[in-house]
C-alpha cells in the first residue's frame, strides 16, 4: 500500500472537502429537527472530525515525519463540540506539548545513567502537572494535563535509550502541531458550531431557573421546592462558567466582554441565599399572631406576576415601578417600626427591592449578550450599589490535589520499577501509557471507572486494528482507497466521541486504531510488533485500574465530609474577622454547592440536610462577617457603657459561633435568627 502520490492524495482531500460540505448542509437542515438533533450533531462532528484527521494525516506524510498516525490521535483529542472549544483545547495542548517536550530534554540526560532515580523525577514531574491541573480546574488545566502527558510519552521510551530525546521530542512536538491545525481549522471554518450559541440558550435557561426560584420563594412555597430550585440553579452557574470560558475563542465578530459575564454571575450567585431570606421573612409573618400587612401583601402580588411576564419593554417599566414601591414602602416601615413585625416587614421589603433588581438587571445583561453587545448595564447600578464584579470562584483543595498527585507518582514509580527489574521489551511503553492514564483521567474523584471506558473501546480498537492491519490494508493502493476503509470506523467512533456518556470508549477506538495499525507512507505490517504493543497496551491499563483505585481514588463520602468541614472553618475564619469579601464568599459556595451535588447523587449513604446545611453555612457566614464589621465599628467610634456591653456581647456572640464551627462539633448549624438580625442592619 502506497499512500504517498500527490495525484491520490489530492483527488482524495478534495472529494472529502466535498463530501462533508454536502453532508454538513443535510444535517444542519435535518437537526432542525428536535428529536434528530442529537443525533445530527453527533454525526456532523464525527464527519468534521474524521476530515480533519484525513487531512493531518495528508500533510504528515507530505511533510516526512516518522509516524504521521501521531497528527490523527491529535485531532480526535482536541476536537470538540464547538469551534471556541476545540481552538481553547488546541491552544492549551500545543502549550502542554511544548513546556513537556522542554522538561523531557531536559530531565533525561540528567540522570542518563540512572534509569530508577531517571523514572522518579519524569513520575514526579506528571505528580506535579497534575496537581496544577487540579488546582486550576479551569480550561488551562488542559495545558498542565499535556504537560505531564507528553512527557510521559517521549520520557519513558526514552529511559533506557536516551541518545535520541531531543530528536523524538522535535518530531512528536511536529506531528502534535499538524493535528492540531487541522483540527482547528476544520472546526472552526467548516460549518462551525458557536460556542455563543451554546452559551446564551444556558444562560436563558438559567434566568428562567432563577425566576422560578423566586416565584416560589414570594409563593412561600414547600421546602423541598425551593431546595430543588437551588440546586437546579447552582448547577446552572457551573455549567455556565463552564461555557463561558471558550467564548473568547469563538469564531464571531464580538463576544460578551468579562465583566458581563461576572456582573451576571454575581446577580445569579447573590439571588440564592436572598430568595432564602426572603422565604424565611415570609413564612415568620405568617406565622402565630403575626399576619402580612395588605400593601405588603399587594407588593408580593404584583411581584409575582411581574416575575411571569414575557414583555422585555413592560418588564423593565415595572421593574423600576416596583423597586421604587419596595424601597418606599422599607423606609416608612422602618420609620413607624413599633414591633418586631415591623421591622420584619421592613426588612422583608428591602430584600424585594433586591431581589426585583438583581432579576432585572440580569434581563438586561441577557439580552446585550444576546445582541453580541460588550456594553454593560450602569442604569440599576444605583439599586444594587456599585460592586466590583467577582464573577465566578473556584473551589481549590490544595491537600486534596497533592494527594491525588502523590497517588499518580506511587502507582508510575511502581511500574518503572516492575519494568527495569523484569527488563520487558515493551516496558517503556506500558509505563508511558500508564502516565497517560494518571495524568488523564486523573481528574476525579474516582478515575478507575472512566480507565474502565477506555480501556474497553481499546479492545474494539485492537480488533478493529488487527483486521485492517492484516487483512484490509495490504488490499489498498491508493490514498483514495485508504480513506474509504477507514471512514466506516471513524465516523462510528466520533459519533460515539460526541456522546458525553460514551466519549471515553470513543476515545479508546480512534487512539488506539492509528497507532496500532501502523498507518504510515507505506504499509508494514507487523504482527509480533502488534502483539507485543497490545499486550504493552491492556498490561498498563490494567495496571492502572488498580493503581488509580489503590492511590488516586477518593470515596465519595470522604470528599462530600471534607466539602463539609471546609464550609465550617470558612464560617470559623468569618466569625473571628477573616475570611474574603462577601461577594466571594458568596461564589466560593456556591461552587461548593455545585460540587457536592453529583457527589450526593453517587453516595450511598443518605444525606438529606447536606446541601441546606450548605446554604446555611454561606449565609451564618454573611451574618458573622457583618456582625463582626458592625461590632468593630461601635467598639472603635463609641466611648459610651452602652458602646462597650454591646460590643462585648457581639464579641461573646461571635466567639461562642466560632467555637461551634470549631473541629469540635460534627455538624453545622442552622442559625436563621443569627442571619435575620444581622440581615436587617
């Protein structure tokens, strides 16, 4: 089989040009459909993407590099779903090659006569990537990932035979570079999906998620309800920041600007904890011998309905009609405040003026999105206060990232040492695939079942392999015919690589089909080298499976009570005067909140308060903070008895929070009367 005449090769690029313009066109007019959508998405990437490898693999070849099935496996690794994902993947595995390739060269000739102490430094320098990776939890995660990836790669075979690093290195970084032009160029300029698409129906989604949480809480709905609001929302923001990362990357004219995005972020994020405090005022004026005033009770009327119109125009009038209501209504309660009613009922109007606002506003920054707009909306500015936008907050676990880390370097460092004790041909290569895995799929709390995935699309693509190997290739003859044999089992793959639920297993047949069929300029087939490979292959995975269960897996429950006892140091730190800034606090809960509900979904155990001890450790949280504030500020401008007790009595008070936040206690407390008095200053 010769694949290298440029009269093929051409007839062949351009007949693939061709074919996925035209069955582009069918399935965008197809996935109007809702039903075929998915399906017509999933089909249009795995077309777009196996065009994308074809041509890698064509300007491999023309280029001369020595495996050119490298430029495929690149591109199924940075393709994705949309042009802004698979350009912010692509850059940050080109930066990951680099910087991994440059540590490789590196660290080899150091230690070129000692492959054990060689072995540990290359696993410590994965161990330390993904502790990085971990860290960040962020799109540039993927870059400290390739880091340690390529590094495993090139290193390992490297070990014993260290005379070539700098030429492997330069070639692999070669051939990484042509995939990911490829890939790039064919999904960002061939019927490109936009990342801002994506991103403005979530965000539409979300605002009707969080109207409904406030429908419900004005409604004085049941717990379970607004609990269920709350988490569909927190989850919402998640995914969010998520999307909202590739946008710079998206191929359209303009994207939302920064702060739009963090101003909209901040509303949503403070809209959790409010519609929570709203609740709890209503349901205390309904309860005993208090009742809602009637104009309060009007108010909430007229909120409600102003929460289900659809008119833009009207709703901005409103709006404005109704926060004016509510912050009139607040201060001549405030004013005639005879009883501890009134002065719940002033507090519960200046939290609907609020929460009027904050909905709003993210109306408003919605529809600029919308508009692909970068201005930003000042005319509510002076209802909610000048704020610096935070925008979202990650969750960062430094102890637990070094343990996953320190798991991943256990397991490769056991495996070299298996290797160069047994001397195994093929050691080298199971060891690098081995840190492939742990840099990988490293990512979780539990990476054994996802190796689990992969390994088992490995085993079709090594019967997938062997028979074009022997049996399909030596028949082809042409450039033409080789992309005609391989297209049936691509394009089934990357359908499957388009499905969340299969990627991994997808992911397992197109790496594993061009490195073992040895698809190169010409055929040459060899079986023992094959053979020898898959073993190599399954051995590390399998070993894998084991390690990364032993020293990277995190049971569920540990992870869900570690989440737990941070939120109460964190409300510990707050009472005492530490602790960020409100709005911070505010964002690093929620993604907390985030975190900690797949988690509940996977545990076994029940735990049916989790998630509301979560809320009310963000708003104990607020409350300590303020009280603290409040407290500092009476302690330092009043010289009067009454100064001194109260500021005594606050210290007492937040002493007494922070000794029941303290390591001493196994859970939080609900302290909604600590949140509504500190919330009424």
């Amino acid at each position: 089989m010769r694949t290298d005449h440029p009269s093929n090769q051409r007839f062949a690029i351009t007949g693939i040009v061709l074919q996925i313009a035209a069955i582009g066109r069918a399935l965008s007019l197809q996935s109007r459909m809702p039903i075929l959508r998915a399906d017509a998405d999933a089909l249009l990437f795995s077309v777009k993407s196996f065009a994308a490898a074809m041509l890698a693999y064509y300007i491999a070849l023309r280029a001369g590099v020595p495996k050119p099935s490298w430029a495929i496996v690149t591109v199924y690794i940075v393709s994705q779903n949309s042009a802004g994902a698979s350009l912010s993947r692509g850059v940050y595995r080109f930066a990951g090659t680099i910087v991994g390739a440059v540590a490789t060269v590196a660290i080899i000739p150091c230690f070129v006569n000692d492959p054990i102490v060689c072995s540990v430094v290359l696993a410590s320098w994965i161990g330390l990537c993904l502790y990085l990776s971990l860290l960040d939890r962020t799109a540039r995660a993927y870059a400290f990932v390739l880091s340690g990836y390529t590094a495993s790669l090139i290193g390992f075979p490297a070990v014993l035979n260290p005379a070539a690093i700098f030429d492997t290195a330069s070639v692999r970084v070669q051939e990484i570079s042509i995939g990911i032009l490829c890939a790039v160029l064919v999904h960002r300029f061939v019927l490109p999906k936009r990342m801002t698409g994506q991103f403005t129906a979530k965000l539409s989604a979300t605002l009707r998620d969080a109207r409904r949480l406030a429908a419900d809480a004005l409604r004085g709905s049941s717990g379970q309800a607004l609990r269920r609001d709350r988490d569909r929302l927190a989850g919402d923001l998640l995914a969010l920041q998520g999307l909202a990362v590739h946008l710079p990357y998206d191929p359209v004219p303009v994207t939302p600007s920064r702060e739009t995005l963090q101003l909209i972020h901040d509303r949503l994020a403070r809209l959790l904890p409010l519609a929570t405090e709203v609740e709890d005022r209503i349901h205390a004026l309904r309860t005993g011998s208090r009742s809602l005033p009637d104009e309060l009770t009007a108010l909430l009327d007229e909120v409600g309905l102003w929460m289900a119109t659809a008119d833009a125009a009207g709703r901005d009038a409103i709006a404005i009609r109704l926060i004016d209501c509510a912050k009139t209504l607040r201060t001549r309660r405030t004013a005639e405040s005879m009883t501890v009613g009134d002065r719940i009922a002033a507090n519960l109007a200046g939290h609907l003026a609020e929460m009027i606002a904050l909905i709003h506003e993210c109306d408003r920054l919605e529809r600029i999105v919308v508009r692909n707009g970068t201005r930003t909306v000042t005319a509510t500015a002076s209802h909610l206060g000048v704020r610096r936008a935070i925008g979202y907050v990650y969750h960062r676990d430094p102890w637990m990232a070094a343990r996953s880390a320190l798991g991943a370097v256990a397991g490769i460092v056991i495996g070299c040492a298996f290797w160069i004790w047994s001397a195994w041909p093929e050691g080298g290569m199971a060891v690098s695939i081995l840190g492939v895995c742990c840099a990988l799929f490293g990512n979780v709390d539990t990476p054994a079942p996802n190796v689990v995935k992969y390994m088992t699309g490995s085993v079709a693509g090594v019967a997938i392999s062997l028979a074009y190997s022997y049996v399909i290739l030596p028949r082809v003859a042409d450039f033409a015919g080789l992309v005609a044999v391989l297209a049936p089992a691509f394009l089934f793959a990357g359908s499957l690589q388009a499905r969340p639920p299969t990627t991994y297993m997808a992911l397992g047949i197109t790496l594993t089909i061009p490195i073992l069929s040895g698809l190169g300029a010409t055929y040459a087939g060899d079986f023992a080298g094959s053979l020898n490979s898959t073993i190599a292959l399954f051995a590390a995975m399998g070993f894998a499976v084991v390690s990364m269960s032993l020293f990277q897996t995190i049971p569920v429950d540990a992870a869900i009570g570690r989440l737990l006892r941070l939120n109460r140091q964190d409300v510990r730190r707050r009472a005492m005067g530490g602790g960020s800034d409100e709005a911070l606090w505010t964002s690093l809960m929620i993604d907390r909140t985030a975190l900690l509900l797949p988690r509940l979904r996977l545990s076994g155990k029940s735990h049916p308060d989790v998630l509301d001890d979560t809320l009310h450790h963000l708003r104990v949280g607020h409350a300590a903070s303020r009280l603290y504030r409040a407290i500092r500020h009476v302690g330092g401008n009043g010289d009067t008895v009454n100064d001194r007790e109260i500021g005594d009595g606050g210290f007492e008070l937040l002493t007494a929070i922070a000794l029941r936040f303290g390591p001493g206690y196994r859970m939080g407390l609900s302290m909604p009367s600590l949140c509504t008095g500190a919330s009424k200053r």
